[in-house]
C-alpha cells in the first residue's frame, strides 16, 4: 500500500503529453497500447514457464530460444509503457488491471509437453500479431506516427518468434 499522500496521476486518465497528441486521439491508442502492454506480460509469463520446464532431446536449444523470446517481450513492454506515459496515459502496472486488459488466455499452471506448450504458444503470437496490426493501423489513422513505428518494429520480432516456432513445431525431427 502506498503511503503517498496525493496522487500525481489517476490511473485511466489521460493528460497533457510533450508531443502533442490531442487527447481524443491519445485516449484511443493508450487504450490500445495498455491492451498490448497486457497481453505481452501474459506471454512473458507463458514463455517463462516454458523456458522453465522444457525438457528432452532439444532442451538446451528450445532453452535459450524461450529466454531470448521472454526477454524480448519484456523489452517491448517497456517500450509501450514508456511511450503511453509520453503520450499523456498511465500504462498498467497492477496484476488486476493487467489481467484485465488482456485479451489472450494464458495456459493454465499445469506443465505440458513442449510440442503442447510451443503449440499454445505459436496460438498466442498469432492473437497478438492480429492484434497489433490492428492497432498499427489505428495509431497511423490518427496521424501518432511514431507509435505505429514502434508497434511495426516490434511487430518484426514477433513475427519472427512465431516463425521460428512454427519451424521447432514441423514433423522433422530427430527424436522419435
């Protein structure tokens, strides 16, 4: 519990911002972007629990991918955070209200195989890469250049991860 004495901004609210942004405008892409920053913590926290519990003949490999996967979202999270803060909102920060905001569904606690668990993963990239260019569109419609750029690039990585799971998930292997 905070022992602050006044609140210096409300959650939900949306100020002024230093690149002019009209606020209208602004309350329609903090929406979407908080959307974003809540859906990448589910699939921080999902690709985590894989990293953690993957097991067999391509452990090691499938390992370090899921770490460089994770921590490539976490990245990206931060960059949406700080850009609603730029453009006058209050990113998500509370478990609530990022469970909330999510719109993907994470596994549940149980540990599944990793082809069951790269499936579900593979299932969460593609609701998220939809989701984004959605919200491309939307921030490039209302003239925030610089937040359809930022989703665009990290579009790239995701799509890139999803790809790369999608080759671990063919029928190629040397496992039996």
């Amino acid at each position: 519990m905070s022992t602050q004495k006044s609140v210096l901004k409300e959650a939900g609210s949306v100020g002024d911002n230093p690149v002019r942004l009209d606020t209208e405008k602004a309350e329609q892409i903090i929406e979407a972007l908080n959307t974003d920053l809540a859906d990448a913590y589910v699939l921080y926290h999902q690709l985590h629990k894989h990293h953690w519990n993957v097991e067999g003949a391509e452990h090691l490999r499938l390992h370090e991918f899921l770490q460089e996967a994770y921590e490539d979202v976490e990245t990206a999270a931060d960059e949406i955070a700080e850009r609603l803060q730029s453009i006058g909102g209050v990113p998500h920060a509370s478990m609530p209200a990022l469970s909330e905001a999510a719109t993907v569904e994470p596994e549940d606690e149980d540990v599944y195989d990793i082809r069951t668990s790269l499936e579900n993963d593979l299932e969460m990239y593609g609701d998220i890469i939809e989701s984004y260019r959605e919200h491309i569109e939307l921030a490039a419609g209302l003239g925030d250049h610089a937040t359809a750029h930022m989703l665009r690039e990290q579009l790239i990585e995701i799509e890139e991860h999803a790809h790369v799971i999608d080759h671990y998930l063919e029928d190629d292997t040397l496992v039996q």
